[in-house]
C-alpha cells in the first residue's frame, strides 16, 4: 500500500541519527534564504521550526526531515493591476524536499539550508478524452517542489486564470484553475 510505505519512510527519516559516527555531538542548522521557513523533525514526534532570525539553531548531529518548508513573503501596500492585495503571502512545501529532502547535521559545523527563488513555473498538460487538464509545478533551488495553492493572510486565494492567444495577440481562449 503506497500511504503505508509513505507513513514508515516519514518515521524512518524522523528516526536516523548517524551521520559521520558523531550522532549526539552538537552542530548548527542555519537558514540561507529571506523569507523562508522549515520545520524539522527531530527525535519521536518533535519539531523546531527555524527562519532567517533564528540564527544558527543548536542540533545533535545526525541526519534530519523537513515537516514542511514555507515561502513567506510581506506585501506591504496592494496593487490593484494585478490583483495582489497587502498582506503576508505563502506558498507551502509538504512532500517532494528535494536535496533537503535528508539535512545531515556534523559536529561543530553549521549546514545553511536553500530553498526557495529563483521559482521555476511549469506546465504540464495531458489530454483525457475531449479535456485537456494543465498541472502547475512550482519548483525552487534546492528542487523542493511547492503546492501551487498560494494563501494571503493565512487564506487560500482564487486559482489563478488564464488566455490563450493566438500570434497577434488576439483571446482565443480564457478559462480559470482549480485546485485538485
């Protein structure tokens, strides 16, 4: 059962330690992005969430999971044109981690952890019978693939829209997302 083998690998890699032979001894996770955000688990059913302002924050070396990595952004004035309202903007990664998918920690060391811009925004249409479905993939620099549901202000706003045009700019085509 594939839910299974996900639920035994997510506590297998909550439950690594070894890394270097020098599980216990102390090293530091530091985050070497703006605006972002990781939860780690550590030991049975622990987590520490780390930012940019924690500093480098305190681990036994071993090797480590993200819970989630967040992408949070403040807007501090709206822009009408495009939509975009002030608030504070969010997008969440919850599965594929990319290389920070395993984060080994070593004594006396401090391991900066990427994730997040550049973004890189791909379709990936496929047809099913008369309908054609168009997935988006939001992927940032450490691989990390992000949910393209995008909240402001903790809420989930609108799938996005969009206009297929043809080469003199004329709207063939316009249609909105949906999340699913």
């Amino acid at each position: 059962m594939p839910g299974s083998r996900m639920r035994i690998g997510a506590l297998l890699a909550a439950g690594l330690l070894a890394c270097s032979g020098c599980a216990g001894e102390p090293g530091h996770i530091k985050i070497g992005t703006p605006d972002m955000a990781i939860e780690i688990r550590h030991g049975w059913g622990k987590t520490t969430k780390i930012t940019q302002e924690s500093g480098a924050v305190a681990f036994p070396a071993g090797t480590y999971g993200p819970e989630w990595i967040a992408l949070v952004t403040k807007v501090s004035e709206g822009d009408a044109a495009s939509r975009t309202p002030a608030g504070t903007w969010t997008l969440m990664c919850h599965g594929d981690f990319g290389r920070l998918g395993s984060i080994c920690v070593r004594k006396d060391q401090t391991t900066v952890l990427k994730a997040g811009p550049p973004l890189v925004v791909r379709a990936h249409p496929h047809r099913r019978g008369g309908t054609v479905f168009v997935d988006l993939s939001i992927t940032g620099q450490a691989g990390e693939v992000y949910s393209p549901v995008v909240y402001c202000n903790r809420s989930r706003r609108p799938p996005p829209t969009l206009r297929i045009l043809d080469p003199t700019g004329k709207v063939l085509h316009t249609g909105k997302f949906r999340y699913g």
